[in-house]
C-alpha cells in the first residue's frame, strides 16, 4: 500500500515538474502583465494586442518563415529520412549497426557544434543566404529523427509479406508502395510531426545560419530578439506562447485520437470475423 503511493506521489511530482510551466504559462496569459500579478483580473487583452499591436506585422511575418521552413524542410525530411530507413533495414547486420549509429551523431551531438558546422559548410560551398541555408540545415537535423521513426516499424515487419508480394508478380516498386508504406505509415507521420514541431522550435542553428543581412526572423530568433531589445518580455508573449502550446497538443490529441480509433475499429472488426 505504502509502495503504491509513493509511486502515485513520484509520478504526480515529475509530472508537476513537466507541466506546471506550461501551465503558468496559459494563467497569465490573462493578466495582461509581466510580473505575474493580476492587478485587473483574467483579461483577454493579452490576446487582443496580438491582432493590434505594433509588432503584430513582425510577428506575422516570423510566423510565416516558420510555417515556410518547417513545412518545407519536415516534408522533405520526412520523404529522405523514410527512404534512407529503409535503406538501412536492408543493409547486412554488421553495417546496418554502423549506420545507425552515424545517423544518431546529430541526435546526440551539441546543437550549438552542428550548427556551426553547417555555418562552415555553407560558407565554404558558397550557398545562398535565407531560405535555402535553413531549410538545408532544418532538414539535417530532422532526418535521422524520421529514421528512428521509421525503424522500429521496419524491424516489427514480417520480411516474408515483401518477398511473398515479389513472387506473386509485384515490381519492387509496386511492393514498396503496396506492402512496406501502408505498414510504416503510422512511423512516417510521427516522423513527419516530430520533423515539425523540431523545426518549429528551433533556435541556435537558424540564429546562426539565417544570415544578418537576409532580414528573416523564425518565431524563436524573433522572440529572442524583441525580448533582447526590450530587456524583457511583452505580455502578449505570453499569449502567443499559450496559443502554441494549445495548437501542438491539439494537434497530438488529434493524431492520438485517430491511431486509437483506428485501432479499436479495426479490433472490432477481427472479433466480428470470429
């Protein structure tokens, strides 16, 4: 009994540690200041300066980049990282593990190092500032994410299904689409939704590679310097975080949701053939 609390209490505390954050965040939204009082109440001012206020047109612009760039480079990143995992399953044994250990160096390796290292990449190969040089980059480092979300569906699928759908007169290509996608599918749309929600929140290597000149603000290199130059953050930051926050666990759920009742239709359906 006493072991069994405890680890309800472990649990509840580790949670309170996650989420309260985020929670205080969303709070005081609706206060409308930015030293965490409620002077006038739960207000949606907050919300309103969003649409009226003088950085509302940067802010609208930052978020288009964002949209741009993560759209743009999780699409591509889903589409390489899908096929190079494939790739890698097929490969021998012994150069499969090598493999996949390289593509988990950018995973574990410092942000701040890969960024610098694509600074000097495009600086030495001479590409253009601006969008190229980041979505380049945003594609770097989300696609071994994809790889790994591809993987354990691969490693889970019977070999046999392929090779059975090769004899039964499928071109690879047809078997591809027809056998091995429908089966990682759920694998490449988590891919597709971890690549992003990382571009999205991405900070030191866009802050590094947009260039200066370029005049482009992601929403994180915008907040940084707004916040830098006004030596602190505007209330309405607080609500545009909240309006994040609710729009990627919204988009979660939803996902969640479907795999879930995709999964319970599809159980119900095995008992009605018994």
């Amino acid at each position: 009994m006493v072991k069994k609390i405890f680890d309800k209490a472990f649990i509840f505390i580790i949670l309170a540690l996650l989420y309260a954050p985020i929670v205080m965040i969303i709070v005081f939204s609706f206060s409308n200041t930015s030293n965490f009082t409620f002077p006038h109440g739960f207000t949606l001012d907050a919300y309103r300066s969003i649409l009226n206020s003088s950085q509302t047109p940067a802010l609208l612009s930052a978020l288009k980049n964002t949209l741009i760039i993560a759209s743009v480079s999780s699409v591509a990143a889903t589409i390489l990282g899908s096929v190079s995992a494939i790739g890698i399953f097929n490969l021998r044994k012994r150069m499969r593990k090598v493999v996949e250990n390289v593509n988990q160096l950018p995973i574990i390796n410092s942000e701040i190092v890969m960024a610098v290292s694509l600074m000097l990449f495009f600086v030495t190969f001479k590409f253009p500032q601006g969008y190229v040089r980041l979505i380049i980059g945003h594609i770097s480092f989300c696609t071994p994410y994809v790889v790994l979300s591809v993987m354990p569906r691969l490693i889970q699928m019977d070999p046999n299904i392929y090779e059975a759908a090769l004899d039964l007169g499928a071109s690879p290509a047809k078997a591809l689409v027809k056998v091995i996608l429908p089966i990682i599918y759920p694998g490449i749309i988590s891919g597709f939704v971890m690549a992003f929600t990382l571009s999205m929140d991405d900070f030191i290597i866009t802050q590094i590679n947009k260039g200066a000149t370029t005049g482009i603000d992601t929403l994180s290199t915008y907040i940084y310097s707004s916040q830098h130059n006004a030596r602190g953050l505007n209330p309405f930051w607080f609500a545009v975080f909240s309006i994040i926050i609710v729009f990627i666990i919204t988009l979660l759920l939803i996902i969640n949701l479907r795999q879930y009742i995709k999964k319970y239709s599809k159980e119900i359906k095995n008992e009605k053939s018994y």
